[in-house]
C-alpha cells in the first residue's frame, strides 16, 4: 500500500474486451467468436450462451487468491479487530467476537499483516511483551496518529488462529536489517530451546508458530525505500538467504515458507525483471517462491471516484479500470516466462481492490470509504481474471479487511455491517482450490460513453468432490441478462444484486444489498438463469 501520488494508467479507449483472455482459451482449447461492435450491441438484451466442458479441467484456483489484508491503517486493527481484553464488546483475548465469526464464514485462507507502507517502519518488538512496556509511536504513513503497538505479533498470530487463517508475514526491508528480520521468524518459529524460543514463551506461547508466507518487503521502489530495482534485488537477496524458518513442520515439499519478492506496480516493469534476472542465476544460499503484482482500481490516479451517490459514467469507469488487471498479469508472466518458463516461480496479487475518495469528514489518512454493489461487481471480475490466470497466480490478497478501502467488514464502536464485496467473497467460496472448468461465451457490450465493457462475464470451475459452479457477472447496470447453458437441467445457488449500482449496506440498513435464491428454469434440454442488472450470482449446475 503506497501513500504517495504515483503515475497511474488505465485504458482511455476501450475496444471490444474479451471475456476470456487469449492465454485462458490457449489453455482450455476453446475458440471464442467475437462480434463486431455492431453486432454486439444489436444482441445487448438478448440471452447469452454459456458453453462448459467439465471434461477438459484446467488449473486449480488455488484457496489463496480469497486472501485478506490488515495493515495498521485507520481504524482497520484498531476498532476492526482489536478491541482490547477490557472492552465492552464481546472479545476473545482482545479480539472482537463478531468480526472473527464473520471472517470464518469467508475460510480466509491467509492474511498479510502488518503492511503495506507500514512494514517497512515496522520493528516487530515493539509489539511484544506487555503491554504497558510497548513502545507507542506515530504512524507516519497513515494519518499522523499514535500507534500504541498493542496489536503485535502474539495477538496477530492469535487472530490469524481464531478465523482459521494461514499467516503471511512482511518483513521490513526499507528501514530494517536482515539480522532484525531474520530474528522475527525464528521467535516465531524456532522449536528447539533458543533464546528467542524461551521469550515466545515467557511471553505467552511456548510452541512455534506456521509462517506460510513471507514477503520480502513491499513497494520498495516507493514507501519502501525508494530503491532502484538493481538496490532492491540485492537486499531482497540477503534477506531471502538469512530469514529461515525453523519450525520443523515448514521444511520439506508444499509446506515450506512461501517467500514472495517485491514486483512491479501498475506500469512499473524493472522491479520483476532484474528479480527474475537475479532468480534464475541465484546460487544455492538463496530462494524465492514468488513475485508480487499491486493494482489497485481507481479510475485514475489520485482516487476521486465517490464511493457512494455516483452514476452510470462513474460505474463504468471503475469497471473499466478494473479489467486492466488482466492485462498487467498477463505482462508480468511474459516476462516471468522468460526466466521460468516451467512457472516455477508464482504471482501474489497481494494487494488489489478499489480505491475510492475518503469518506466525507473522515480523516483522509484513513482510506476509509463505503462499499457498494459496484464493489461486489469489482471483487468478482478480478477473481475470475485471477481464476483465467490460476498457472501464475496462486496468492492474492484484497485491500483491506476491515474498515479500509474495499473491507468486507465496516464496524462503529459495537456495532458492525457486512458489505457486499463481502457477500461475493462468501459466495465464491465453493472457487476455494477447485479446477478451472473451460467456459466460452460471447460477452456482448455494455457501451458508456468512450467505454466498451464486456455486458456479462462467467466463470466456471469443478470442486474437488466434483461439483460444478458457475459464476456469473451482469455488468450492465440498466438490463438484466439472461444466461442459457444448453445440456444442464437444473441449478441452485445465489444472486447479489441490490436496487441501484450505487446501493450500499449501513448500519441502519445491513441488508440493501444482500444474496437472493437465483432464479433457474429448464425448458428442452438448455437451462436459463435469469439475473438482474448489476449483479453477481454464483450458482451449482446439475445435467
């Protein structure tokens, strides 16, 4: 998460979108026509043709891509998920019970804390130990507030445990040392009786900790440093050499530490170029997993789409940006398939998401802002371009959680809503490391001034005890769409919609925008399913 003013590109002149990309359709062997433009908006209310071959599975969605973010940022730790052991809200260990319960509904499969921006100041002992002893500082990236630390490594590790979640670490490279680093994972891992093993437990927890995940850093061309990429590459190497994971369950095949480097951001290409460069000549004493991928939607940089009270121009502008973020994957694996042509190596889109002008009167270090439909529409159509991406892409983390951004969850003091970027992660749970089944289709237009935007889009995958889902996403925001799926008999499942494009749940109003049984019908061998204008539905299709 960058809190400067970077150069941000999105597309100014969209010709008609595919609604799969060449890669995916290379993979499935599906051929897709595609209309011209003409013919795309004659046929803009009639039905679309949905066409899967579950007998051709591709790639597995791996469970990663639904992951969460928390940086210590606004009220995203504090109010979102620390509320104190003293608090009147219902906690566990300090922990609010009903964001928690929340979050397992998800299966958050992993969690990136602390940063962001916010990492690369981060020195993880200020966080531990008592808390009175803690050092309270001032959170320099995100609005000039005290950061009181009370939010460290113990209670991190114990949130991450209450929601069933893996951990994702980012270690400090900016203004931290490898030996520091080096340090935080083996306090938190080291299993044999070391020196920083007996202060994990004198401090509370005496058996090691998992660390899945950890990230070398994070936008270090920006917050983090300001390093060139060549800079970047050499520290990135010193510190994937000396942060070992000792935990003896993290040392062979699948189960070692996933180590992710820093990528490139938007239209920044040098950072995974001399990363995949240094990879493929790396000697024995050093290793990466992955590379990261930030984009976030805006419409153009600065933010200054309104989150809340915007129209159909400002809906399709968001949308439009938003499928970009096929395109910046699809650049980043060529040049990754350059040096790693087996795909050995894997993309972290971990950080991604709207981002949106602060909410009126909000302190606008906070990036606090509402959650519309548009937002649920924005979180299906990057997951189902990660799923067209699913060889590369294996880790992907929204921005953020709670109160921050594109949040799932929005709370007030004791009080807490479910937004519907959270509806459309809960019902994309059945997407959690099933097989990408080939779909074809043709996407029609939904045309907004210069915008040509694909009208629908679909996504369909096969579980792992066989089931078929299918996803799909009407773009149009005035007409509803109606998708046939000849040789399916029956289907069962739910539909987000709500009564405008700008519709958003408060706290006075939780469920404007909540999931519907969808409407299914079979009729000679083809079955149709009917959505509304602007919704998501994901349902389970049956011959």
């Amino acid at each position: 998460m960058t809190p400067r003013v970077l150069k941000k590109r999105a597309s100014k002149d969209w010709a008609f979108l595919p609604a799969i990309s060449a890669a995916a359709l290379a993979v499935a062997g599906l051929a897709l026509a595609m209309p011209a433009a003409a013919q795309g908006s004659a046929r803009a209310n009639g039905p679309v043709e949905v066409r899967l071959d579950p007998s051709r599975p591709g790639p597995v969605i791996d469970r990663h891509v639904f992951g969460q973010f928390a940086e210590h940022l606004g009220t995203g730790i504090y109010d979102g998920v620390w509320v104190g052991r003293d608090s009147p809200i219902p906690n566990v260990r300090g922990i609010r019970s009903d964001v928690v319960a929340a979050l397992k509904a998800l299966k958050v499969p992993n969690v990136r804390w602390p940063g962001g921006c916010f990492a690369d100041e981060y020195h993880w002992r200020d966080g531990i130990g008592p808390a009175d002893k803690r050092r309270v500082q001032i959170n320099s990236n995100w609005g000039g507030v005290p950061e009181p630390n009370s939010f460290g490594t113990h209670e991190f590790m114990d949130f991450a445990e209450q929601i069933g979640a893996d951990a994702y670490i980012s270690v400090n490279i900016g203004s931290g040392t490898a030996a520091e680093a080096a340090a935080w994972i083996e306090y938190m891992t080291a299993e044999k009786d070391t020196t920083l093993a007996r202060e994990r437990a004198a401090n509370g927890h005496p058996a090691p900790w998992k660390v899945p995940i950890l990230g070398l850093g994070n936008e270090n061309w920006g917050c983090g440093g300001a390093m060139s990429a060549t800079h970047y590459v050499e520290e990135m190497k010193r510190f994937a050499a000396f942060t070992r994971n000792y935990n003896p369950a993290q040392r062979e095949g699948a189960a070692r530490m996933k180590r992710i480097a820093v990528g490139w951001d938007s239209d920044k290409l040098d950072y995974t170029e001399e990363v995949m460069k240094a990879w493929k000549d790396r000697v024995y004493s050093w290793d990466i997993e992955g590379v990261s991928l930030h984009k976030y939607t805006t419409g153009g940089w600065p933010p200054h789409l309104p989150s809340t009270g915007f129209g159909h121009d400002q809906y399709a502008e968001a949308i439009a940006d938003t499928l970009t973020m096929d395109s910046l994957i699809a650049k980043q694996s060529a040049i990754m398939d350059k040096y790693d042509p087996e795909k050995k190596l894997l993309i972290a889109v971990d950080e991604w998401g709207a981002w949106l002008e602060p909410a009126p009167g909000s302190n606008p270090g906070f990036l606090q802002q509402q959650n519309s439909m548009r937002d649920a529409i924005i979180a299906a159509l990057n997951v189902n371009i990660f799923a067209r991406h699913a060889e590369r892409v294996k880790i992907a983390n929204i921005a953020q959680m709670v109160n921050v951004l594109q949040a799932m969850i929005l709370t007030d003091g004791g009080k807490m809503v479910l937004t519907p970027t959270y509806h459309a992660f809960r019902m994309y749970v059945p997407f959690q490391d099933a097989r990408v089944v080939p779909v074809a289709f043709d996407a029609g237009q939904y045309v907004n001034g210069k915008h040509r935007l694909p009208r629908v889009d679909a996504m369909a995958a096969k579980a792992t005890d066989g089931t078929l889902w299918l996803s799909l996403v009407n773009v149009d925001p005035a007409r509803p769409a109606t998708f046939r799926l000849p040789g399916f008999a029956s289907a069962s499942g739910e539909v987000l919609g709500a009564p405008k494009v700008d519709s958003v749940n408060t706290f006075a109003a939780p469920a404007t925008v909540a999931p519907r049984a969808v409407s299914a019908r079979a009729k000679g061998g083809v079955l149709s399913i009917e959505l509304p204008p602007h919704s998501v539905s994901v349902v389970k299709v049956m011959p």
